[in-house]
C-alpha cells in the first residue's frame, strides 16, 4: 500500500509563537517524506477561529522547498472563493518550482461560515466551481492568448504564465461520497478522494463504482487513482488510545459546528463531518500496531492501494510509531 | 548606505527548463542575503507573455525558506486584482512563516494589458485600491470577527487568520512620483519607493517632500523609510557596459510597450517606463566601479540611504561584483 498525509495546519491567532503550528506542520511533512510517505494533501480553511490554515498553496511552497519527492496536495482548493487566473498562476508556480509535485484537488465548498464570510450564496457553488475550473483548465492548457466571458468572470486576451509543468496539467483530485458525485470525479476525470468515515464495505462500494465509471469513459483504471482518508493513530496503551480519541472527539465536534449550513445540509465526503457524532471514532484507526493494521488490510481488502493518514495532529511520534510498526506490513 | 534586490523573475513557458529562471531568482536572493543585502523586492505582472512571476508571494515563499534575514518585498502587489480577504491570508502567512520579513508594496497598477486580461475599468483603480487596502489593515489587526460592504467587496463576519507577525502589521511600501501621489504614500503611514529613471537632483525633491508630508503628520522620518530602485550594472570593460545597457534596452522597450495605456498615461514612478526611449540608459548605473560608486554617492547625497539594485537579470556575478567593489566604499 501506498501511504500519503491528510490534514490541517494552525496558527492561532495570539499564541505565544503563532508561527509555530506552521512549522511544526512543515517539520511533519519532512519527516513523513524521510519514513517513505508518498504526500501531503492540505486543507484550505477560511474564518475558523481556530487558525486552521487559509494560504494552502503558501504552506506547501515551504514544504516543497524542504522537500525533494513528496507529493504535493490541496484537499481541497474551494474554487468558488478564488480567482481562476489568479489561482491558476499560483498553483502552476508551485508546481514548476517543486519539480512537477502539485496533486491539485479541488472543491466546490460545503462550510456555512465560508459561503457567508465571502458573502457567496451556497446555491452558486457548483455553478462557481465547473466555471473556475474550466477556466483553470484552459489557463494551463492554452498556448495562445485566450479571452473567457463567463457568468461569474471575464478575461480579455490572457496568457497565463507560468504554465504548469506536469503535462498537459497537475492531476486534479477531487471529494466524492454519493454515486452522483463520484460520477462527476469520473467524467472530469479527476482522482477520487474518499472520506475518513465510511467503513470498509462502503469504500469498496464507491470505489467499485469509480472504476466502472472511469472505464465506461475509456481511461484505464489504476488504484493509485483513489485516496482513502483515514483517522489513524498508533497507540501503545489504553490511556493513550483514550485521549487521542477524546482529542479527535472534541476537534470534530467543531469542525461539525462549522459545516452545518441550514440550506444545503452536508454528505459525507472527505472533509465533511457528515456522518454525526460517533461517526468520526467508528472509522477512526486508533490503536495498537496490529488494530492498525488489521484496520488497513479490512481497506486494502477493499480495493484501497492508497491510504491518507490524518490524525495525533503533526505528531511525527505518530508518525514514525506508524512507519515502523506498520507501514512494513502492508 | 543599505542595499536591496529589486526585480523580477521569469520563468518561460515552453523553454527546456521553464522551472530555471524561478530558481535562478531564488539563489541569487540568497546568495545577495550571504553578500549583505538587506531585502529583495519582487514585482507582480500577469500575461506579459515573457514569463514575468504573477505569483509573488508565493514565490517569496521560496526565497524566505532558504534565507533566515533578508527582508521579503512585494514592489509591488497590485490590489485591484484580489479579493482583500485572501491576499491579507497569503502575506500574512509568508510573514509568520519568515519571521515578521514582509515588506508589503502595494499599487493601483499601471499597464494595460493587465487591466485589459482582469477586465477591469482602469478608471477604478484608485477606488478598488483604496477598499483592498482598508479591508486587508482590517483583516491584520481586528480581534475580534467583522463585516464589509463596500462598492466592490462584501465579507460577512470573518476573522482573517493568520494574523501577521509584526505588529501592528507589515510595513506597507507605495510606489510613487509626483507631488500629490508622494503626499498620499505619506498619509497612508506607508513608506516610500523611489523610481529607477529619475536624477538624483529629482530624488533629492522627492525625498525632501516626502520627509515633510511624514513629519507634517506627526511620524519621524527615517531615512530607511525611503527605497530608490536603481539599474546598476558593474562592467569591467566597455564591451560589457555595452551588451549589458543593449539588454536594457530592449527589456525596458517591451515593458513600454505593455504599459501604455490610452485611457491613462503612465507617470514616472518605480514600476512605470514613463520616461520614455533613453531614459532607462539615462539614469542607470552602468560601468566600471568607480562609476557606479559615483552615482551611488550622488544619491547619497541627494537623502538616499537605501538603494535598491536592478540590472543584469538575476546576474549573481554582478552582485558580487557589486559587494566587493561598491559596497565597501559606500
């Protein structure tokens, strides 16, 4: 199995160092690269009160510069709140600078706190996201001036520059939970992002379908297509199972506060806590090595190849307890 | 007197290497911090179709993982063409992460082909100006969450997070030439930056009224709050001094040539090539040491305590031609 990081940064406002959060993230993403993780997919965060991180693609340029082969990735970049040119320039720029490592994953949103602090209506968001990507799209791919008149942007004879340097663009990942969205991941043809709450047998439904859904259009179906999100901390005692699991409780239970939008209730996806309390701890793998484990071969024996860990925070004792005591198994 | 970088970086689209000219920039940032430089300023330019950076703070991100005291300058950011909110995130991140170096230029922009790519009415620039600027002071210094309806942006209850790390937040750094617009960078708070073209007996002017609209307002004036940018090359025979000022030359003719606007003739400032064919050469420091010291002085002379370096590309050999046989004596 192939191994990569999900997760969060924070620097909080009015702490002490409020620097420290982003380094110590970026000192993580260090670690996991030198213990043979594959990647590190970022959140994009806006307004929390919590300091989570808002610049995505500004952290990752400092894990890329201390970095040499981890990959680099947004899960996920919320379109309707950026400026397609503006953000097709950024992204390209790291992806250039960072030797081709950008796993650019991409959403339409789904916080209330979001949509209302930018002052954009929810109803909008799928409409915001097919235009800026296309957009994004076409800035990346267009080697002549092109011009865009959109319903909600307008470009007059553009040239993006830098274009990106993986060809013909970085692969676009994106969140899918219902057999509709994962359609759409499909006929974008973007890779899959699975969330950290279904159990075993529901990944292997979605991905099932992901794959047939990629073959009916053609495109061969490789497993290193999905990334499975998972909550996974390696304990060495009950005490220390317990809080970690109260640690997780107690950050979903805000995150939760946060996603709830009265007018477009949340799915189950990725980065939603859709699932309602309880949900978060039942998936999660918090354990000994051999519950880890024994959790991961339940989702390898569900078609995933390809596992995003996200839990103890930027612990890298998790980190290198997990690289060690069950990374070789797998 | 105190040295700066400032500049651009090019990456080309199409080139074998269009990754190159980025991390060209970036060594010869750091290798200007190693030679005791004090700040590199990068410019923002979108669709120039020479491969100008259009993410600049992102590419400041790089420069400021590998240097631990050079000060990180936008010369400038052109804020009619974000949304306030997320560019306050995205330098307030880059200024944490460096450790409070964030020199933030800002401008109303000036070239056509720009504004013309964005869609946006020229006539608007000094208003949308004006509303990021007062929206991104909010953004750094609000405590507690706020709202803003203006003409061109609406946010509903937001806390920016990060907060910057110098406080009360990054030194704001203005572009400007004329009377009226050197008053303004004065009532702003923000600190001054001086253009590449005029005469030192210009600059003596500037500087002279700028120190009396800041003392005026109650501030003392500092010699360091004044940058002049300066072409300056450091040829040891007349054939460089000649290739190099033809390499000028023809730059600053394409950046004419992108600058001109109908609608808005383009004053003398840092950033505009208002001066017409000639001025550039007229005003450079090209030559042999002693040369370049002379005007150097001459500036010194005319109030300038801090000179910003522009010439011969990302020419690192310049640079420590520069440190070895100008800087000494100044």
């Amino acid at each position: 199995m192939r191994f990569g990081l999900f997760g969060s940064a924070q620097a909080r406002r009015g702490s002490a160092d409020p620097a420290q959060g982003f380094h110590d993230y970026v000192d993580y993403a260090v670690e996991a690269e030198a213990l043979g993780f594959a990647s590190a997919f970022l959140v994009e965060h806006h307004f929390t009160g919590i300091g989570q991180v808002s610049a995505t693609l500004g952290l990752l340029a400092w894990v890329a510069a201390r970095t040499t082969r981890l990959r680099l990735g947004t899960a996920v970049i919320v379109l309707p709140w950026h400026n397609p040119v503006l953000l097709a320039e950024e992204a390209a720029t790291l992806d250039v600078m960072s030797g081709g490592r950008l796993d650019f994953g991409v959403g339409k949103g789904y916080r209330r706190n979001e949509f209302d602090g930018f002052a954009i209506d929810i109803a909008e968001a799928e409409a915001r996201f097919s235009e800026a990507l296309g957009v994004i799209l076409k800035a990346w791919t267009a080697e002549e001036r092109f011009s865009h008149h959109g319903r909600f942007w307008r470009f007059d004879d553009v040239l993006v520059e830098p274009a990106p340097l993986q060809k013909p663009h970085p692969p676009l990942w994106m969140a899918a939970g219902s057999a509709a969205s994962i359609r759409e991941v499909a006929a974008r043809g973007a890779n899959l992002l699975l969330d950290q709450f279904a159990p075993a047998a529901v990944i292997a439904e979605r991905i099932a379908l992901f794959r047939g859904a990629v073959e009916a259009r053609g495109r061969a179906f490789d497993p290193a297509m999905v990334a499975v999100a998972r909550n996974i901390f390696v304990a060495y005692d009950a005490a220390e199972q317990t809080a970690a699991l109260e640690r997780l409780r107690r950050q979903h239970g805000h995150m939760i506060a946060l996603s709830q939008h009265a007018a477009r209730p949340v799915t189950s996806h990725i980065l939603g806590y859709a699932g309602g309390e309880g949900a978060s701890e039942a998936a999660a793998l918090y354990g000994p090595p051999e519950a880890v484990t024994r959790g991961l071969v339940g989702l390898r024996d569900a078609g995933a190849a390809y596992v995003l860990l996200n839990g103890g925070g930027t612990s890298r004792e998790n980190l290198r307890r997990f690289a060690r005591d069950v990374m070789p198994v797998l």
